[in-house]
C-alpha cells in the first residue's frame, strides 16, 4: 500500500512539475479529498464505538479523527496518519529528488531513518520512499540487466543471512523489489485474461478495504456478530463483507470526491 502510493504520487507530482505554485494547492486538495473521504466515513463511524466504549469525549474523537493523536501515542487509524505527513512532504521531495544526479542516496537516508526508530508503522511506511524512488524508472519502462539482477540477489542472500543471524525483522524489507519483479512479470502476463479486471477491481476500492480492514473488527466485537466459536475465522468475514462495503462506499464516494475536488 505504502510503495504503490509513493508510485501513484510520483506519477502525479511528475505530470505537474512545471506548473505554478496554486497548481501544487489544487494538487494538495485532490490528493487529500481521496484519502479523507472514505477515511472519514468508515474510520469517523467506526470510532465512535470506540469513544463510547472508553467513555472518551467529543475532543478526544476530533483528536483522533484529525490523525493528530497517533503522533502522541494513541492507537488509530495508522496507515491514514502516517500517509498524511508524506503527502505534504511529497512535492517538496520530488523537488529535491529531481535535483541530485544520484536520488538513491536521499531515499535509502530517508527510509533508514524510518527504520532506525525500530517502529513497525514507522518500518512499513519506509517502502514509500523506495516506490516514489523506482516511480521513474517504471514510468520510462526501464529494462532491468542481468548484472542489476544478480546484484539484487546477492542483497537479499544477505539480508536473509543477517535476518537469521541477528534476528533484525525489518531487513525482510529488502525482499520488496524482487518480490515486486515477480508481480509484474506474473501481472505482464495476465493483462490480457479475465485475471486482469478482477485485479484492477481490487486496486480500485484499495483504500477502502484497508480501511475496513482495520475497522470492521471493531464492528464485529461491538455488536457481536460472530459467535465465539468462529471468532477465529474472522477474517474470512471481514474479506467477503469488507470487500462488498468497500465498493459500496468507493460507489458512494465517487461523485462526492469529484464534486470537492
């Protein structure tokens, strides 16, 4: 989620990198009206159940809401709360990525210092900077070489033997770009079958799933909607109801999000 939004900003950032300042503002509003609005309606209902639960008032549920809270330690929507922050740093980085010959060096510096706080959001979050790094290559369809091959190799034969050695779990990371390879080899490959539009469906109410990933537990627990004994296929619930309220509110969302924008 996180290398394919540094990928989809880089995308856009590029096709806008000669206009004006108030271009970059309407940039912004987009942007931002596509990730709140779904956030907004299914994390903004979702949490009120939380609220009333712990008997938190009105400005602890606005402080929530704003993703303001997670940066003072409060558990919530994550992956929204980090994604704002690295929405109003993307145009400013894209900025100075187009400025050094060697833009590897301000990504790894970047995506070290995420992974140095040894925080598992902070550790996901990291891969942006790999995908908004890799967005140009894969935008001029760069053809990788045998000997760029190899040496991705050796990095993952490496960071296996640390992984294992020294137990360090973040390394794993490395594993993204050849793992990636293989998806596009794989997705190359289908473009042309009825797997096509069946992925390209997925990809679209993305947002929302993850979003309905992590709320309907909530739900779930709070009105008791499985019994005890199949609490533990819970998952199998929330991917078959996630996945039809997903495109229920992406459905929903649509004129609404291009009405704003």
């Amino acid at each position: 989620f996180f290398f394919i939004s540094g990928v989809g900003l880089y995308f856009s950032l590029d096709s806008k990198r000669d206009l004006p300042i108030f271009e970059i503002i309407s940039w912004y509003k987009k942007r931002f009206v596509r990730l709140l609005v779904p956030y907004l309606i299914i994390f903004g209902g979702a949490h009120i159940i939380v609220c009333v639960e712990n008997q938190w008032n009105i400005f602890r549920y606005l402080f929530d809401l704003s993703t303001i809270s997670f940066w003072f330690g409060h558990s919530t929507c994550w992956f929204v709360d980090v994604l704002v922050p690295l929405y109003i740093i993307s145009p400013f980085w894209y900025k100075l990525l187009s400025r050094f010959k060697y833009n590897i060096i301000p990504t790894i510096i970047a995506a070290s210092l995420l992974i140095a706080t040894e925080n598992g959001y902070m550790i996901q979050a990291s891969v942006f900077f790999v995908g908004f790094w890799l967005a140009r290559y894969i935008k001029d369809e760069y053809v990788i070489h045998s000997k760029e091959l190899l040496t991705i190799i050796a990095l993952v034969c490496i960071a296996l033997a640390l992984y294992y050695i020294l137990g360090i779990g973040y390394l794993l990371l490395i594993l993204l770009p050849p793992f990636l390879l293989v998806c596009c080899y794989m997705l190359d490959t289908v473009k042309n079958t009825l797997i096509h539009p069946i992925l390209n469906f997925f990809g679209e109410i993305s947002l929302e799933s993850y979003l309905f990933n992590t709320t309907l537990i909530i739900w779930i627990q709070f009105f008791g909607l499985l019994p005890d004994y199949m609490y533990n296929y819970r998952y199998v619930y929330i991917v078959v109801f996630g996945t039809l309220l997903s495109y229920l509110v992406h459905r929903l969302c649509k004129p609404l999000i291009a009405k704003l924008s």
